[in-house]
C-alpha cells in the first residue's frame, strides 16, 4: 500500500538542522521530507538555511532527496537574500554533490522563485492546479492558494496537508507583502481547501503555534481565520472594507 511505503518527516530549521543558525532559529520556518522507502527516494518541501543538513538527515534515514517541492519564492522558505540576510536554498541544493533534481513550483510563482535564488529555467518544473508529482509509489497532489503569493501552493500526501504560508495553526500567511491578496486568500482558505476532510492532518510553514500539526476540523474550530462568515467580513478583519 502507498501509505505504508510514504516516508514523512517534519523539520525545524534552528533545532532540528541550522541549529547554529539565528535567522533560522528566529524564523522557525518548517522544512519536510517526503518519499518512498521502498525506493529511497525523497523530495524536500522548502529547502532553506543548510540545506547540507537536510541532505545529511535524509541520508541517515537511508534516503536521497531527488527534487524540491516549493510552497511559494519566500527566501526564508527557498533561499536568497532576507532583508540583507543570506539564506541557503535551493541554489546551494542545485549545486549540492547529492542530489540530482528539479524544483517544482506553481507556475505563477516560477518567475519569483528564479528571481530569488537564481535557479534557471531548466531547473524548474512548472504545475498547475490539480497537478500530481509521484515519489516512487507516492503521490502528492499540489493545490493551488494564492493570497500570500500568486503561486502559493499546498501538497497534499495521503491525509496531510503542507500548507506553507498559506494555513498555519493559528492564522495565515500575510497578504501585506508584494504579490499578497486577501480576497484570493479567502477564496483559498475557504474554497480550495474547503474540499479537504476534517481528519486532514495540517501541517504548517512555520512553527507559530504550541503545536506542529493539527487537524483540520480542529484548525477550522480554533483559527481566528475562519471566524468571518463572508468575505466582507474577512476584509474588515484585514483592514481591506
């Protein structure tokens, strides 16, 4: 069976790799890997801040990291530069001894990333909503949700959710920045997603919450997010009315 075989681990930049590293330390930015054990192959979610480690990490588990899945081109979740502050990423993951691979990013988002980390053109695979990428015997479905980004995107993998920026524990990601969009996060959070199942296992971009993971019944039940009951009243609740 599929879920037997899924390899998932859930990693924080600043204690469980980049442990000397402040940026990722104050970030608390989540890095996963997903594979098959029956092949051993993986792909890492948002590489960033050593990506050395990640590779190492997975490695010990008898793993090699074989392409990238991208939430969105945030440096803290792909690399580049944050406010003046270098971060590893993807370049350094392109350039790395081990792995032989390609990014997979949203297409609208393709753009940001090359922009950000210097990945080419080649280096890219571009989806599309609905689109699926198999790991061995291991497939991840990625969903489209703009609103943080134009290309933000979410993978879903046998009951879990990956939701970058899109959907922490206790709030969303900012629609302030350049890109943002709080009508498209509303329709994302309460339309694309509405879909998934309340037995949906939310796992996040960022460690803001007691929490790692939750359901998404009880994120649903918790989230200030979700209070709105239309969207006039979440573009009160950004300052958007």
């Amino acid at each position: 069976m599929p879920g037997e075989r899924l390899y998932f681990r859930q990693l924080l930049a600043g204690r469980d790799f980049a442990r000397d590293d402040p940026a990722a330390r104050s970030m608390a930015n989540f890095s996963y890997l997903v594979g098959d054990r029956e092949t051993g192959e993986a792909l890492v979610v948002d590489p960033a801040y050593r990506v050395a480690d990640l590779v190492a990490i997975a490695a010990a588990d008898g793993f090699r990291i074989t392409g990238v899945l991208a939430t969105h081109h945030h440096p803290d979740h792909v690399g580049g530069a944050a406010l003046g502050w270098p971060i590893e990423g993807v370049a350094e993951l392109l350039a790395h001894p081990d792995f032989a691979g390609r990014v997979h990013v949203q297409r609208a988002e393709a753009d940001g990333l090359r922009r950000v980390t210097g990945a080419s053109a080649s280096d890219l695979v571009l989806h599309d909503a609905g689109d699926v990428v198999e790991i061995g015997s291991v497939a991840v479905t990625l969903i489209h949700t703009p609103g943080h980004t134009p290309g933000s995107q979410c993978f879903l993998v046998d009951g879990r959710l990956v939701s970058g920026d899109t959907l922490f524990l206790d709030g969303c990601g900012r629609t302030d920045l350049p890109g943002g969009d709080p009508v498209a996060m509303y329709e994302s959070l309460t339309g694309r997603l509405a879909h998934l199942p309340d037995d949906t296992v939310v796992f996040p971009g960022h460690l803001y919450s007691p929490d790692p993971s939750a359901t998404l019944g009880e994120t649903r039940r918790t989230n200030y997010v979700f209070r709105p009951r239309d969207l006039e009243g979440w573009l009160m609740m950004f300052g958007r009315a």
